[in-house]
C-alpha cells in the first residue's frame, strides 16, 4: 500500500470522524463529546498531513504549532466566558486570513496555473479577506472597541455594489487573461488589487449591522471561514480540507437561518436595513409611559419561595454578571424547595449563537431544564414566577404588541403572560437593540436592581437562611 493512499484513507478517516462530531454537536447531551471526536479527526488529519513527502522544512511548521499553542492556551485559560463572543469572532477572522495565506502562497504568476485553479485561488482570498476584516469589525463592535450602532452614510449600498464588481471584473481578469497579454503580464498587480478590495469588503460589509444582529453575523463569518478553507483546500489539492471546510460552510449557513428565523428576519433585511441606527422608544416616538414596580432581595424571596412553578430566563446580563453559578445554586434551592424549574433559552439571547447554552453548561445545569420558547410560551400562563437575569429584547412584548415596533413579529419569550414576572436588571435602559421595553412597566412585573450576581447571591442566602 503506497503513501499517498495510506494519507488518503486517513483524511477519510478524519472526515467521517468530523460528520459524525458535528452529529452529536446538535444536541446539548452529546455535545461535548462530539468536540472531542471532531478534535480527534483534526489531529489526525493534521499528522498524516505532516508525514506527506512534498513538506520539505519542519522548522516553520514547529515554530507555527509552538505559537499557535501558547496563543490557544492562553485564549482558553484568559477569557471570560462573557468574552466568548469576541473570541468567537476574532477566531472566524483567523481562519480566513490563514485561507488567504494559502492562496496568496500558491499564486506564482509564471508557474502557468489552470484557470480552474486561479479561480480557487481567488475564491480563497476573497472569502478569506472579507472574512478577515469583517470579524475584525465583528470584534470591535462586539468589545465596544467601537460603536455597536449601524455605520451608515449615503450611497452606501452604492458602494459595495461597486466594490463587488470590481472584485468579479479583477477576479475574472486574474483567472482567464492570456498570459501574453498586457493585462496577463500585469496579472500579480491585479492579484495584489483583489486582496485589497477584499478587506475593504469586509469593513463595509459589516459596519452597516447592528450590535443587536451580531448573533446572525458571526454565524455567518464562521460559515465564510469554512468556504474559504474549503477553496484553500482545492488550491493545495487537499481532501480533508475540502471536506471540513465545506463542513464549517454548510453548517455555518444553517445555523445563519436558524438565527434570522428567530428573530423573523431575513439575511438581507439584517445585511443591509441597518437596524438599530436610531434608538427607538415606539412607532409615535414617544418613549414607553409608565411606572416601574421596584423590589428588594428579600420581597422578591417570599414570591419565588412561595412559587410551584419558575422558568429562568438568561441574556446578556448574566454573561456579564458571570451569574451562572449562582442561578444555579438558585435552580438547586428551589428544586429542593418542591418547584419545578425550567430554563427557557432564546436563540439570539447573548452574543453568539448558544451563548446561553454554554453559560449554563459551564456550570452544569442539567440538559433537560432547557427549554426552547416554543415549549415554554403556550403553557407561560400557568408558570408562578418569569425570573428574567439580564434578558432584553427577547422578552420584549412589543414584538407582539406594537406594530410598528422595529421588532414586531419577532418570536420572544411571553413571560409578561407569567403570574409574576421578576426582572434583574441594573436600570431600566434599552438593550442592546436599543429598543425600549414596556416589559418593565407591566403590572404583573417587579424589577429588582442591580448586578445580577449579587440579587441572585441574596436569594440564595434568603433560601439559606444566611
């Protein structure tokens, strides 16, 4: 049996083992493991990978895994599980400027390439360039390095409309001029002007979104990262590249719409509407009228005590309080206390797609109190307590109520239908959409103040009897 067949029955190997990891990703119980199977393919892909004969100097490729090393040990141990958004977002970017760097590397202008492999070059760096710039974007937006708000000015559509076919006119150029001509001999320069407009593609294609559809955008990123491997995997001829890249891409893609259907959107309407460039109070203009019913630890203690029922519903304020452990202990106290406990999961609540679930799982909260607002909304009316931590915009009535809200239509969790509804929030501030909430105003709803961990930590004693 010769090399090159030994190599290729393992990138086989590493395939199914990919498949079959992204399988068990789909559900919370197995998820874990399906990581494990899929890192297993990964590494063995990546040894076969370096026992093929066309590497001729290891010294680069150790010096790459050393680094590469450190970096990803020091990203796991130093972040916070509330910078796992950007995180996520910094590491699509990574990955498409490592497929851009693959292109790049193989474009020899006198090497004589095929057209068929021009165009998987160009592929590769387009979709690795705008990947690349995009998730920077992505990042700052999400780190408030700069404003979460839609970037617009006029003419913007204009713009990248014209930058898209300058990259198709370059990208054609690049691929299928004769190599004698004037505009074949000048082929690198051309090649060189496709890079650029690819990162200016990036930026502009993100700026104009809004830190509130960052969920849809980094599931969309992450898919680019996946096709633009998979582009690099056709420029190098490498199977089990093609293979996960178009992987990450399919999957990616799914998860995309999974996102726009949760917030009842299209992918062009959250491209191009820039939503949340103005900060909305209403259809009139007029911000949400009413009065918020404030209430202390120890008021909303004897509610949720007395309670048979309690659904938890997380957001980003949870991330940022790292309250998970503490609701937790919460969840524990009022089991243990004879109540049912649930929690209901947004898809688009935090950041990134299931930021809630990975909060929750990092501190170990069984798999089958999640609940999806499917489940949870038609029976809303018999839960005793919505106990909301940190949660906004998808638990926002207007989506059912305002018609002319930014957000009409799209699916929330009713817990204003609850028996009572607790709030923990640090003031009555807009979320991140920018979108007031009557949710705060509602008669069956007590908003207690201040940092999430902290309320949660008093509850806990209250139960304690600290």
């Amino acid at each position: 049996m010769n090399d090159v067949l030994v190599i290729n029955l393992c990138y086989v190997a590493a395939a199914i083992l990919f498949i079959c990891g992204l399988k068990m990703l789909g559900s919370p119980a197995t998820a874990r493991r399906g990581n494990q199977i899929s890192s297993i393919g990964m590494l063995l892909a990546v040894v076969v990978t370096l026992f093929s004969r066309d590497i001729i100097d290891y010294k680069w490729i150790v010096i790459g895994i050393a680094a590469g090393g450190v970096i990803g040990v020091i990203a796991a141990r130093t972040v916070a599980m509330t910078g796992m958004p950007e995180m996520v977002a910094i590491f699509n970017g990574f990955g498409g400027i490592a497929s851009l760097l693959v292109g790049w590397a193989e474009f020899h202008p006198g090497r004589g390439h095929s057209p068929a492999t021009l165009v998987a070059i160009t592929l590769a760096v387009l979709i690795g360039g705008i990947t690349f710039t995009g998730s920077l974007v992505a990042y700052s937006k999400l780190a408030e390095r700069i404003t979460s708000k839609p970037i617009l000015f006029g003419g913007q559509q204009i713009v990248n409309a014209a930058l898209v076919l300058a990259v198709v006119v370059l990208g054609a150029i690049c691929c299928f001029a004769d190599g004698g001509s004037s505009l074949g001999t000048a082929r690198y320069e051309i090649f060189i002007a496709i890079v650029v407009v690819s990162f200016v593609l990036g930026v502009m294609a993100v700026i104009p979104i809004g830190g509130a559809d960052m969920p849809v955008v980094i599931a969309l990123l992450n898919s680019y990262s996946g096709l633009a491997a998979c582009a690099a995997g056709f420029v190098i001829l490498n199977n089990v590249l093609i293979v996960s890249g178009a992987l990450v891409g399919a999957s990616g893609l799914i998860l995309t719409n999974i996102m726009c259907k949760a917030m009842n959107r299209s992918l062009a309407n959250v491209l191009f509407s820039g939503f949340g460039s103005v900060s909305t109070s209403g259809g009139d203009g007029v911000g949400v009228q009413g009065e918020a019913k404030p209430i202390v630890a120890g008021d909303a203690y004897y509610i949720i005590e007395a309670a048979q029922s309690v659904i938890f519903v997380p957001g980003y304020g949870m991330a940022v309080a790292q309250a998970q452990h503490a609701v937790h202990e919460l969840a524990q106290q009022l089991e243990q206390n004879g109540c049912d406990v649930k929690f209901a999961i947004h898809p688009v609540a935090g950041r990134m797609p299931g930021h809630m679930n990975v909060l929750l799982a990092e501190a170990n909260v069984p798999y089958d109190q999640l609940v999806e607002p499917d489940d949870i909304n038609p029976i809303m009316e018999t839960v005793d307590v919505a106990l909301v931590i940190g949660a906004n915009d998808v638990v926002n009535p207007a989506a059912r109520e305002d018609e002319t809200s930014p957000i009409y239509g799209m699916p929330t969790i009713d817990v204003d239908r609850a028996r009572t509804c607790i709030v923990m929030k640090r003031s009555l501030s807009a979320g991140f959409a920018q979108i007031e909430n009557p949710l705060f105003f509602k008669d069956n709803t007590r908003m207690l103040f201040g940092d999430a961990k902290q309320s949660v930590t008093s509850l806990v004693a209250e139960f304690k009897g600290e």
